[in-house]
C-alpha cells in the first residue's frame, strides 16, 4: 500500500488530501453533539496537565490526581454557574422591558422607513407607475423560558460527555503522546515529540490562565465603569465581557452590538454611544497593550491564522469551537516547531557574526 501511494503523481497525492480533509472535517461536523464536548475535555486536560504533573511529583498516583483535577474543574464550573445564577434571573427579569424597548425601537423605524416608501410611492405615481401594497414585517419573538428548559437533558449529556474525555485523557495522556508520538515519526524522533507535547502543555496553559486573569480584569473594570455612567445591570455587561472575550474577534462585536443596544434603552442623545465606547476602549487597551505584556512577543500568532481557526470551527462546532480554536492553534504551531522562545532568539543573535565594516 505504502508503495502504491509514493508512485502516484502528486496531483492524486494532493487530490487523496484533500479528499480526506473534507471528509475529517464532515464527520466532525456531523458529529459535533459528540466530538465538540470531546475537544474540550481534551483541550481542558491539556490545560489542568500542570496541576495533574504537580500532584504526581508529591507523590499522588495517577488515578487520585486525575480525579482531584477534574473535581477542581467540575467545581470551577459550578462556582462559575452559581456566580452567574443572579445575573441570569435579573436578565430574564428584565426581558420584557428589554423586548418593549426593542419594539419601540424597531417601531419607529418602521415608521421611518414607511414614511420614506410613502415618499417613493408619490414619486412613482407622479411617474405612472402602480402603487404597490406596502410589505409588513413582524418583530422577531424571543425564546420563553420553557424552550431554555427543554435543553437541560442535552446540556446534561454534553457535561458527562466532557466530563469522561477530562478524565480519561489526564488519566493515559501520557500513554497518548507515546503512542501519537510513534505514529508521527520514528523512534529515534519520539523524545523530539514528547518534549513538543510537554511544551504545547505548558504553553496552553499559560496562555489560558493569562486571558482569564485578563478577562476577568476586563470584566471587573467594565462592570465599574458602566455603573458610574449609569447602565442598568453594570456587572451582568462584565461578566458578559468576561465571558465573550475568550471567543476572539466574534465575542468583542457580540458585545459591542449589545451595548449599543443598552445605550438606546438607557440614554438619549450622545451618552447613546457612551457603553459602547467605554468597552472598545478597554477592548483596545487590553488587546494592543496588556495581552502582549503578560504573553510575551514570542508566543504572538499570526492574525490571518486565528481568523482562520475561528471561522473554521465556529463554523464546525459553534460557541464550543470558537473556545477551542485558539488552543488547537496553539498545539499545531508547537508541534509543528514554529513558537520561537525568546531565549532561543537572544542567543542565536548573540552568535550571529558581527557585520564586516570593510569598503570593498
């Protein structure tokens, strides 16, 4: 077989590629129910990897360990529920108001729009053209309640879901890399690999726990700002900041839109725009000057390569795969050896042979 493969010509070999990409790529979206709450267990092992390595050097089996960090993120995930439950309650508290406002909004819209197609109508028949029945258009309804309901038992079957590929994968992921590590390459390449698995661990990890510490900042200065200007529900909009900018680019323009609406409903005039401004500040602030800092230059990705991984498996898996896209990045450049640590750098620049002053 493998022979058969290596005397094919390259446009089959491309062709077979790309035929088993698309396919990869379908199953998975078929499958998102299943494989969606598989990547993220997988990708939150790679991120508890530290605190599972930490408990084994104290001297905790495996088993224990792995249990303690998938009750550690159980519990993470709990506690993040239980902080949001009042925030939840007081926003379905305030969907009529929000839905009244909202049709008011729109309302007056439409009637701006009615009187310029009423406009248009004279204007054609002063042309001879036949009047035509004006189209009417419903506000869109929001979902109740009782649909949010209905969704527990799939939101429960995701969680085991998640739950079981968190445990099993702190449980023999160092078996998975020796394995993944062997059908990548040869022997004499395993070791290379192992340390590129151990690094991609690492890096994953600092790099979430960094943006949480800064979403969580975001949030908290959001939230305050908000509150002196006046928005209803100032720490629901952090949270929600919170929350959103782990998805790049997407949750940053989510928010941004709500905010805009928040304006509407809460103010007139020019304090109209003042939620929204206030958030892209902060927003610009947070991304060109304190991500950078904490990150450091040498973990910076390509823009153009995360828009792509986040239209990619937004598009595969959603809301779950706009989390998962920026580590699954992460992994792949580490794997493929393209992060170069700023340490590396100074010392090749140290060696690199001083410029000849000499005039030819």
């Amino acid at each position: 077989m493998q022979s058969f493969i290596s005397t094919r010509d390259p446009v089959q070999r491309v062709a077979t590629i790309a035929i088993a990409v698309i396919l990869v790529f379908a199953t998975l979206k078929l499958g998102a129910q299943i494989f969606a709450p598989m990547a993220m267990g997988v990708v939150a092992g790679v991120i508890l990897a530290p605190i599972t390595q930490a408990l084994e050097r104290v001297g905790l089996p495996v088993g224990l360990s792995a249990v303690l960090v998938l009750l550690l993120g159980v519990s993470g995930l709990f506690a993040l529920a239980f902080l949001l439950e009042p925030m939840v309650w007081r926003l379905i508290e305030e969907l009529p108001r929000i839905k009244w406002e909202l049709r008011t909004t729109l309302q007056d819209m439409r009637d701006l729009i009615r009187g310029i197609d009423a406009v248009n109508r004279e204007v054609g028949a002063a042309l001879g053209a036949e009047p035509g029945a004006p189209e009417q258009s419903s506000a869109p309804e929001m979902p109740g309640v009782t649909d949010a309901l209905l969704l527990a038992p799939f939101v429960l079957a995701q969680l085991l879901i998640f739950c079981g590929t968190l445990f099993f994968f702190l449980l023999t992921r160092k078996s998975i890399y020796r394995g993944l590590a062997r059908l990548i390459g040869t022997s004499a390449d395993t070791i290379v690999l192992l340390r590129r698995f151990d690094a991609a661990e690492r890096l994953v990890a600092r790099y979430f726990f960094t943006i949480t510490l800064i979403n969580v900042g975001l949030g908290v200065f959001l939230g305050s700002v908000l509150s002196l200007i006046g928005v209803p529900g100032p720490f629901i909009w952090g949270a929600a900041a919170a929350l959103l900018n782990f998805v790049v680019y997407v949750g940053p323009m989510v928010l941004t839109l709500g905010l805009l609406l928040a304006g509407l409903v809460a103010f007139n005039g020019v304090m109209v725009l003042g939620p929204m401004a206030a958030y892209l500040l902060l927003n610009l602030l947070e991304s060109q000057f304190v991500t950078p800092a904490l990150l450091g230059r040498h973990m910076a990705v390509n823009p153009l390569l995360i828009f792509v991984s986040l239209v990619v498996w937004l598009w595969i898996w959603g809301p779950i795969g706009g989390i998962v896209a920026i580590p699954i990045l992460v992994i792949t450049i580490v794997m493929l050896d393209l992060f170069e640590p700023e340490s590396d750098t100074a010392a090749e620049k140290a060696e690199a042979p001083e410029p000849q002053g000499t005039v030819s």
